[in-house]
C-alpha cells in the first residue's frame, strides 16, 4: 500500500512540475498522506482508506451473475461443493430448510448490494432461480432466446417488400 | 382491513393471535430470522465484552428457532414470534445486561432441570 502512495505522489507531481514558479519549494517534498491532495486526477484505487462505494457504471452479464451466484452457494458450508449443479433443489437435493435459504438470500443481498424481498425469496427452489431473479433484477437478457415472433415479422416484411418489388 | 373480515370460516371458532393461516406464520417466522441475522454485527459490538463470534452468535439463533420447528398450532407459533421479537429488541437496544450470557447460550442455563429417567432421581434420592 506504501508502493501505490509514492506512485501516487509521483504521478501528482508530473502535474505539479509545470507550475514550479508559482508554488513554494516545499509542496515538492510533501511527506507521502493518506489522502490524495490532488483531486482532480483522483483514481479510485489509489486512494488507501477507500470506503467502498457502490459502482453504477458495473455492467451486468449472464456469466458474471452466474458465477457469483455459485461461488456464494459454494462458500455456505452447508451445502457441498460437488452436488451443487444449476438445478439441483435446495429442500430435496442439497438438503437445506427454509432457514438455510433466508442466510442463502441475506449473503445474495450482501453480494449484490441489492434488497431481496422476503416474497421473492420463498420461491426460490434452485439455483436457476435465484440467477433468473437476478437476471430479470438486472434486465440481462442474453442467456434468453429471442421470441420467435420476431423471425416470423421478418419473414412477412421481407415476403411483402418481394410482393411490392415484383410489382 | 379488519381481522374479522380475513377469516375463512373454520377459523371464526378460534381466534387467530396474529395470522390466519400457515403461510403467513411462516413468512412472519422467516422475517423473524432474517432481522436476528441482519443484527449480528451489532450485537457483537454491542455486548463486546462476551467475545462472542459471528458463527456463534449464528449457531445460536438457529438452535432457538430449531427449538421450537414442531409446533403446529397457529397461536403458539405467533406468540413464539412475539416473543422473539420482544427479545430482538431488548438486543437491539441494549435493555439487557453486557454479561447476560444466558441468551446465546443455552448450556449455561443456571436453573436446575427436573430428573428425567431413573438413574437421575435416583442420583437425587428417589
């Protein structure tokens, strides 16, 4: 954490270097701090007492909300690693009672840093369905297959463009 | 809307403490469970003194749920929410002592159980 405050400082005083004229001599020769003091060209991760923050900008995918999804399910110590499959029920399969399932929910909403109403959490029955959930929660939507309606719109559009340049 | 008017018929023979039917007893039961485990960081600051662990504390609330998992009858179950409620939050507000370990666990119930079997009264001279 000491290597990334000098690199910090080292960077900050590139842009410091233009306006050698103007300022003392000693802001040169600051000891390194914790906080950086030169606001404008912060970097999230340089800063050391980073309270984490929520990023807006995180873009949601099936395969990252999936893999977080399982590697939650696997760190619960009651349920075992090797039966855990995307489908694999947590009352019949896993072995897991209601109570199991709201700690299962509460470390989701700790993962997600999102609220996960009680309603919503007594359907969940395996692990698809929380990844649904989340899925729908997140409008991802790729995993999905089109409608079929869509390709049968073509078909018609590109049937009439036909009919109108035949014509 | 009034409780009279959420009552299917069987039930207007007995009146209901809180729910009506199994399903909202058990959401209540669930709410229950998941504010307990939502205030774990809390009561471990809060009663600091008790080096309690968050497993601990875990293993804890889960045996007292677990205690009462045969019940079936509709009113013991809302008064044992109640209950639990009422002891979240005496927890939550720091109305119970620093030291009162009794709550978290169990085996340090002080009171003396009654002699079940026949080499325990014997032991007590019966």
């Amino acid at each position: 954490m000491l290597s990334s405050t000098f690199r910090l400082l080292t960077r900050t005083s590139s842009f410091i270097r233009p306006v050698i004229g103007s300022l003392p001599r000693r802001s040169l020769f600051l000891k390194p701090t914790l906080v950086s003091f030169n606001e404008k060209h912060r970097q999230p991760s340089m800063i050391i007492n980073h309270i984490p923050v929520r990023q807006s900008h995180v873009h949601y995918t099936y395969p990252m909300i999936e893999s977080r999804v399982m590697l939650v399910l696997r760190l619960f110590d009651k349920i075992d690693g090797n039966a855990l499959q995307l489908d694999s029920k947590f009352a019949q399969d896993l072995g897991l009672d209601s109570l199991d399932i709201v700690e299962i929910t509460a470390a989701l909403e700790d993962e997600f840093w999102t609220e996960i109403p009680d309603v919503d959490s007594d359907h969940f029955v395996t692990p698809r369905h929380i990844i649904q959930y989340l899925c729908d929660k997140y409008d991802v939507y790729e995993h999905v297959e089109p409608v079929s309606a869509g390709k049968e719109y073509m078909e018609e559009a590109k049937a009439a463009a036909e009919r109108a340049h035949h014509h | 809307m009034s409780l009279t008017t959420r009552l299917p018929q069987t039930l207007k023979q007995v009146r209901p403490v809180l729910s009506t039917d199994h399903a909202e007893a058990k959401r209540r039961v669930l709410n229950l469970y998941k504010i307990w485990l939502r205030q774990i960081p809390y009561i471990r600051v809060d009663y600091i003194k008790n080096n309690w662990t968050e497993t601990r504390l875990r293993d804890a609330i889960k045996e007292n749920f677990m205690r009462n998992k045969d019940v079936t009858d509709l009113r013991v179950i809302d008064l044992l929410v109640v209950r639990g409620q009422m002891d979240f939050v005496e927890t939550a507000e720091i109305w119970r002592q620093q030291h009162n370990t009794a709550t978290m666990d169990r085996r340090k119930d002080t009171y003396k159980k009654k002699p079940f079997g026949f080499l325990e009264r014997f032991y007590e001279g019966h």
